[in-house]
C-alpha cells in the first residue's frame, strides 16, 4: 500500500505520524477475519521514504532523519487438527483382595486422535506413559479404593481425561493374638 503525502515540504515528524496511522490501519485489517476464526499474528514496520511518500511493509526500517520500528502483536495459535478423544478405558467393576492386600488387575484402551496416553493413581504425578492405544497390568493395594486417570493427549497439546474409582472386596482379615484377647484387623 502506498500513500503519497500531500507536500514534498511536510515535516519528518508528520510523514511518521501518518505512517503510523496507514500502519495501525494495516493492522486491524491483517488481524480481523471477520468470520470468528483466528487470525494469523502480522508484523508491519512503516518506512519514510526519501521522496514525499510512505510505504507501509514487513520487515526493519530506518528513515533518512531518524529511524522507527514496530512490530505487530504475537497471539496464541489456535489448535490445530482435531481433539483427542478416550473411546474405551476397561477395568474390571471392582478388585478382588482374597489373595492378600497387593493385587494387580488387567486395563485397556482405545483412543482416537491421541499421540500418547499417561496413567495417573490416586491424584496428579504420571505413574506411567503410553502409546495412544494400549494395555498394561496395574498395582491396586486393597487397603481403600483408588482412583485412575487416563489422560489422551493430541498432536497440538489438547488432552481428554476419563477416571474409574475402583473399591476392593473380599478383604482378608488378619487375627493376632494380643495375650489378653484376639484382635481383628482388616
């Protein structure tokens, strides 16, 4: 875009301000899409042009009786590509404990446009990464109920979480003799 200033005699300072103005207009016009999507982020500098004249562009620039520079907003790229999305995760209904307080029991799961997937127990902090699609044996200690994240994560960082809180059953009392009667512990 060029803008011819009207007198050859305008002052420096003029010509800059209205470089400054054809400049802003560039701007909002580069960064409005009108439609609701994001707009990619513009730089435009405005250069004085030794005749009486202004031209707005990409890139440094100087002037003969001083120099100026802008640079345009940085925004945050919109994501790109499709979200991840958890389609399975298969546990059993609950941990059986007959067999002592640790036990290990089978999950599974499908994911669609994951690139990897992380199990977490019982809060925040990974106990372990995989691929989008997997299966793994985990720990259950039987002495509560205990709750398993499966986060999805896509290609542009997006996530989708899915939790199954697990109890135990048949939890295995265990009976001392204390010398004065018998306790019972479970």
């Amino acid at each position: 875009m060029l803008v011819r200033a009207r007198s050859t005699a305008q002052s420096p300072a003029r010509l800059a301000l209205l470089g400054l103005v054809v400049a802003t207009a560039v701007l909002a016009a580069g960064c409005s899409s009108g439609d609701g999507s994001s707009a990619k982020s513009t730089t435009t500098t405005v250069s004085k042009v030794t005749s009486s004249t202004v031209a707005t562009g990409t890139g440094g620039s100087s002037g003969n009786s001083g120099s100026s520079s802008g640079q345009g907003s940085t925004g945050t790229a919109a994501p790109s590509g499709p979200a991840p999305t958890i389609n399975s995760f298969v546990t059993p209904d609950n941990i059986d404990c007959h067999n002592g307080n640790s036990q290990n029991f089978s999950a599974s799961w499908t994911t669609t446009n994951a690139v990897k997937t992380t199990i977490s127990i019982d809060g925040p902090g990974v106990y372990k990464t995989y691929g989008a699609n997997g299966s793994d044996s985990l720990p259950f200690n039987c002495s509560s109920s205990h709750t398993f994240l499966l986060t999805a994560y896509g290609q542009d960082g997006r996530t989708a979480t899915k939790s199954i809180t697990l109890q135990p059953r048949n939890v295995q009392t265990t009976t001392t003799d204390s010398g004065s009667g018998t306790t019972t512990t479970s």
